[in-house]
C-alpha cells in the first residue's frame, strides 16, 4: 500500500449505532487530520495531530471522537450521529503540521446515517 | 480570519481550449495559497503552491496559478483543456486557527467539464 489508504470507503449507519473509520499513511509523516467534505460546502477541518498529539479540536461534536494510536494510523470513532453527518470523511497527513506542509488525502469514507 | 472564494461553482470548456478558475482571497498576513484537485472517488491531490517565491507558480499536468496581492487574486489556468482535466478544483489558503496553529481554509469548489 502506498499513500493513504482509508478504509471503509463506504459506510451506513443508523442514529444508534457505533463504527469507526479507519486511516492509514505509508509516509512517514508526523502530522494527520480528519475533514469533513459536504456538498456545497468547503472541507472543514475536524481534528489535528501532530506526534500523535491532538493539537486541534475545529469544534465537533462529541459524537465524533479521534484517536491517533501512532503517527501511522488514525480512526474517527462515531456513535449516535445525526443524518446531516451524512458527508465524505477525509483523511489526510503531511511531514508536520504547518500550512507550507503538503497535505496528502485518503480517498474518503463516504458516510450516510439513516 | 482567512477566506477563499472561488468565482463559478461550475466552468464548462471545450477540449483544447484555456482554462480559468478564479480564486480570491483575504488574509491578514502574507498568505500562502493552494489549488487541489479531486477527480471522481478520489482525496484531494495537489496541484501547485505559492509560498512567497516567484508569483508565477508551475503545477502538474500543465497547470500554473499567478499570485497577485494588488487584486488578492491566484487564479489557476491551463492553455489547452484536456479530457482527463474533468475534475473539481479547490482553492486553499493558510492562516491561523483559533488553537494558533497553522490551517488551511478552502473554497467551495469549482468543478471543471470538458465538452469534446
């Protein structure tokens, strides 16, 4: 595998239930992130980690809850989410977390919460 | 605060002919500004940057954006329109984040037909 991979790509849910998504990088980067991509909207940033350190929370909800175990993986943990969750989760990372840094995306999970 | 905005949700071109994406930003301090590119069931990947070096920046596959602080404006272009362009294309610029860490802020999105 190279880059970053996601996985699922595709995932349903109902209000109740409990999943996670999951993000890999083949990088070797030290900084990821989690946007969230809805229609007609720009990408808002969700979560950052650098070293595996959350050094930012853009605001969300605390349904959502990430967890970065180390500097490879990072997973976006759901439950009790509402339908307008319903989007394209995107991972992303970069070498470190400044804006010069370019960010290098997954392919998405494209959620859909019933 | 920082801000993009990206003039037309939506450009339809014929194969062959240039291609314009408009990007305006607003940033308090010297910004720096992206263009990505999502082709269909794909991430974001980037096109080119501009990190205060020249103004005139050279991207991937033929593409190239102009930084100009007097219209705040980095406008991405291509001289001949090719199929595989067919994509949406967003407009990024740093700034700080209300943590002060360093983010990126992106447009809404252009997405970019090509007519054969």
């Amino acid at each position: 595998e190279t880059g970053v991979t996601q996985t699922p790509r595709h995932l349903v849910m109902g209000m109740t239930n409990k999943k996670s998504l999951k993000c890999e990088q083949h990088l070797g980067h030290n900084a990821m992130y989690w946007y969230k991509q809805s229609a007609k909207k720009p990408l808002e940033l969700m979560f950052v980690y650098s070293l595996e350190e959350r050094v930012e929370n853009n605001s969300v909800p605390s349904r959502f809850s990430p967890e970065c175990p180390n500097s490879s993986h990072l997973f976006l943990h759901l439950h009790t989410l509402q339908p307008e969750d319903s989007a394209l989760y995107l991972c992303a990372s970069s070498q470190g977390p400044l804006s010069t840094d370019t960010q290098y995306f997954g392919p998405g999970t494209r959620l859909t919460v019933l | 605060a920082q801000s993009v905005t990206q003039l037309g949700s939506h450009v339809s071109v014929s194969e062959g002919a240039l291609v314009l994406l408009r990007c305006n930003y607003s940033s308090s301090v010297p910004p720096y500004l992206f263009w990505y590119v999502q082709y269909p069931n794909q991430g974001l990947q980037l096109l080119l940057k501009y990190t205060s070096a020249a103004t005139l920046v050279k991207g991937i596959n033929g593409f190239e954006a102009e930084f100009k602080k007097s219209e705040t404006s980095f406008h991405l272009t291509k001289p001949s329109a090719h199929m595989s362009d067919a994509a949406e294309y967003f407009c990024a610029v740093s700034g700080e984040s209300n943590f002060g860490n360093e983010k990126l802020t992106f447009g809404t999105g252009t997405r970019l037909t090509i007519i054969p």
